[in-house]
C-alpha cells in the first residue's frame, strides 16, 4: 500500500475537529462579546466605562499569566479530563456573567474565563495532535484560525441585536450554550491519559507568569499613563515617569530570567515549564517572529480602522463592524483553504508571499484610503490584506506544530497562546503611541497653515491637543463654548478631518513598512513541505 493510501485508509471522522473548532469559537466569541456589551453593563451596574473594561483586562491577564502553566498541568492530568473540566469552569464563568448583581461579579466570571481559556489554548494543538496527521492535521490547525475570524464577526451582529433587543446577559447564554456543545463533542475526542509523575516548574511558572502579565499591562497603558513620563491618569508615577514603561522593562527582566532558569533545569535533566527545543532551530523561531508580527500588524489594524471611522468619521460600531466584513471573511476562508497549497510550495514560499500581500495591501490603502471606507479600493485593500493575514495565520502555527514531537504539543500551544497574547498588546500599543506621535506633527503644522484660527481660538477648545476627537463633538464644543464664527468652525472641523486622514494614511504607511521587515523572517521558514506532527 502506498503512503497517500494508507493515509487515506486513516483518515478520521470530523466530529472531533467540530469540538475543537467550537473550543476556540468558545474563546472568541467570549472575548468579542465583552466590549460589545460594555454599554448595556454601564446602565445596569452603575459604573464607569473604564470600571467595566476591567472585565477585558482580567480575562486577557489571566490567559497571558497561566497558559505555560496550563500546557504543563495538561500533560500531567491528561488532555481530555483536563479539557472537559476547564470547558465546564468557563459554562461557569458564562453563568456568572448572567446572574452578576455586580460588576464585581463579571470581573470575577471573566479571571474564571480567562484561566480556563489558558489551559484551552495549549489543549487545542494537543488535542489536534492526538486526533489527527498528515492533510488532515493542517486542515484543522487552519480551522482555529478561522474560527477566531468568524466568531468575532459573529459575536458583534448576535450580540449587538440581543444587547439592542434584549440587554447584554443573554449574549452570555449563547457563551454557555456554545461551552455545551464543547462539552458534548468532546467525548469523540482521544487522548493519552497524562503522565502524573511530571513535575510542575513553580518558579519558571511564577517566572513567566508575573513577566507577560507586566508586559501586557505596561504595552496596554503606554497611551494611557504615558511612554515614558507619567500621565495624569497613571495610578502612581516613579519622579515623573510613567509605569507603563518601567513594568515593560521588569517584565522584560523575567522573561529573561524564565529563559535562564528553564535552560539550567533542562541541562540539569530536570522537567521544564516548557521545552524550548519547540524553538530549538532557526526555523522555529523564524515562525515564532512571524507569528508576532503579523498579529501585531492584525491588532493594529484592528485599532486603526475602527478609531477612525467611530471616532474622526463619528459613525456606529455597526458600521466599523461592515467595514470590516471584507477582511473578516477573506481571513476565514484563506484560514482554512490555505493548506491546499501545502502540496505544491514550501512555507518558505507561502511566507514570503503572503507578507508581500500584506506589505502591498498596507501601502495601498495608505494612498487609497479616504473619508468613505466602501470604495473599490479601500475594500480590496482590505481583501488583499486578509488573505495574506489568513494565510500566515495557519501556515506559521502549522510550522511550529509540525517541527514539534506530538508529546510536546501542549507545549508548542502554551508558546502560541503567549505570542499572541502579547503580540495583540505590543501591535495595539504601537499603534496608538504610532498615531498619537504623528497627529502631534500634523496638527500644529495644520493649524499654522490656517491663519484664520486664531490662537485664543485654539487655546479654547485644545484643538492643538494631540488626540482624535469626532467632528460632530468639535463642531458642538466650538458653537456651544466659544465665540468662533461659521467659517471659523468650519475651518477647525477641516482641520480635524484633514490632519486625522493624513495621519491614518501615514501610519498604514508606517505599518506596510514594518510588514516588509517581516518579509526577512519568512525567507528562514522551511524549505520543504510540512508534513505531519512527528512521533519523536
């Protein structure tokens, strides 16, 4: 019998893939469910927007925190029981989300979330490893990527008609249905039954856990408490500088502890937290720079577009959400279809094309890109973009699973689950800290070349001040605060919109240029074609 044969003869039913896939729709819809409900947990709670946004900030500290411990505690307990039990901790967390009298109830249900997501993400490439090979096995690594695509578009549309309809707790009813359907499939799921005489590294987990966790929290508040002195809205400052940039260089100082730590324990024959020989070769970690750079580039488009269209433009969620469908759905299906060309070119290739896509896309839309986002242009823009995005998606985690035995899997799912984690802070804060730079440039050159505002004008209403506002608010906080005359408050919204535009289309600039960095990594990819995970 010939190899392609025998691996048709053993090929597996689907059903399993369907609980996995449902496993990260689970993740996701959870996360995407959470700033659409912000305003509906606002009314009901009785708290501040930034009180609520704490329930984001929990679950995505929680996974950055526990997801290497969570590989290491599945192989001890064994993927399948460790997996159902979490699935149910999170139909828990949903439930809490429902019932909460309080907004500490939620931020409470969210750490829940977030440290069952944190054994979820390592237990997807283990449970992907267990139950599938060869085709099959890099089809259902694409489906994880395009389950993150679908379910955020399907989380925003669901969640904003229940939360108009209804209120925000039943779009948590759909998170507890869908941790059901979970815990119902995974019964078709097989799995070695976990070896109980591993060890848990406490100080690498401790190591790695407080570093990303600083990490995250000091890229997330580089815009909010300053990049490198102290805002008036940072907690506490250290003589005039901010925290956000002393929690990234501590954060920084642990990772590298981790590092040494792990590498003296694995000279001395001990078990790791994790085992970096997943990033022993240059291809490896070629991957792993690739994975990080292309979600920043995912995040900070992310940012980018809905903060110009909800801020500058003054437009609804709604319509963020169908300027993005473009992109959204191009990523769902390269996510998945990518793999059919496993066959015919290497990841080398697939790489380094699909960062020329994004490069391309990038810097067109940086010239394209005006005040109306449903132009040809600006959608194909974001067409080209998705299919590079989707493509590197998938063929970078499917390069680190397959170089990896199957019995380290877990492990190569803890050190996804930390590059995302992380990569989504760096690419947001990049971004925000990107933009805030240039529209400071733009502004005050802006407001020079307009002598028709005067400077007691500018002073009046901070138009100088380096932050994007809506031209609806500029236009009320001008006729309603100053003396300014129509043509005056004409002239400032022009200003606004104008300065606002050129920096978006500076920064897509800007970031097609980091994209073609990239371009480097990927020639280091693997020159052959991937195959399956192997057994040692």
């Amino acid at each position: 019998m010939t190899a392609s044969a025998a691996a048709h003869t053993d090929r597996r039913s689907w059903l399993p893939m369907v609980c996995l896939f449902f496993g990260q729709i689970l993740m996701s819809f959870n996360v995407a469910a959470l700033p659409v409900s912000i305003g509906g947990m606002v009314d009901d709670f009785g708290v501040a927007p930034t009180t609520v946004s704490t329930t984001i900030v929990m679950y995505g500290l929680a996974v950055a925190a526990l997801v290497m411990l969570g590989g290491k505690l599945g192989q001890r307990i064994g993927w399948v029981t460790i997996f159902r039990f979490v699935v149910v901790t999170f139909a828990c967390s949903s439930v809490l989300m429902i019932v909460s009298p309080s907004v500490g109830w939620a931020i409470a249900g969210q750490g829940l979330a977030g440290a069952s997501a944190a054994i979820i993400v390592p237990a997807l490439v283990a449970l992907i490893a267990e139950n599938y090979s060869g085709e099959q096995q890099a089809t259902a690594v694409g489906s994880l990527g395009s389950a993150r695509a679908v379910s955020g578009m399907t989380a925003f549309f669901v969640g904003g008609a229940l939360g108009t309809a209804v209120g925000w707790r039943p779009v948590f009813g759909i998170v507890l249905a869908i941790a059901i359907i979970v815990f119902a499939f995974s019964f078709t799921l097989r799995s070695d039954k976990g070896n109980p005489d591993i060890e848990i590294d406490v100080v690498a987990a401790i190591l790695i856990g407080a570093g990303v966790v600083l990490l995250t929290l000091g890229f997330n508040n580089l815009n909010g408490w300053g990049v490198f002195f102290a805002d008036p809205n940072a907690p506490f400052d250290i003589q005039g500088i901010s925290p956000a940039p002393v929690m990234i260089l501590i954060g920084v100082m642990l990772g590298q502890s981790f590092f040494i730590w792990t590498r003296r324990r694995m000279k001395a024959g001990q078990v790791p937290l994790v085992d970096l020989s997943v990033l022993g070769s240059s291809r490896e970690r070629a991957a792993v720079y690739a994975m990080f750079i292309v979600v920043s580039l995912e995040a900070a488009l992310n940012f980018t577009v809905p903060l110009y269209i909800q801020i500058v433009q003054g437009r609804s969620a709604f319509d963020t959400s169908l300027a993005m469908i473009p992109f959204n759905l191009t990523v769902f299906v390269t996510a998945m279809l990518v793999v059919k060309f496993y066959k015919r070119y290497s990841p080398r290739a697939i790489g380094v094309f699909s960062f020329v896509l994004t490069t391309v896309a990038l810097v067109w839309l940086s010239f394209v890109v005006n005040n109306n986002w449903e132009t040809t242009a600006t959608v194909g823009g974001l067409i080209v973009f998705g299919l590079g995005q989707g493509a590197l998606v998938t063929l970078v985690f499917n390069v680190l699973v397959t170089s990896a035995p199957k019995k380290l899997a877990g492990d190569v799912g803890s050190v996804r689950g930390t590059t995302q984690n992380l990569a989504s802070a760096v690419g947001t804060a990049v971004a925000g800290a990107m933009l805030v730079t240039i529209l400071g440039f733009t502004v005050a050159s802006s407001v020079v070349a307009h002598p028709e505002l005067p400077d007691s004008l500018v002073a009046q209403v901070n138009l100088d001040n380096v932050n994007f506002v809506s031209n609806d608010n500029l236009r009320t906080t001008l006729e309603e605060q100053t003396d300014a005359t129509p043509a005056q408050i004409n002239a400032a919204v022009e200003v606004n919109e104008d300065v606002r535009l050129r920096t978006l289309k500076l920064g897509l600039l800007i970031l097609g240029a980091i994209s073609a960095t990239a371009i480097f990594p990927a020639s280091r990819l693997p020159n052959y074609r991937p195959e399956e995970i192997p057994a040692e």
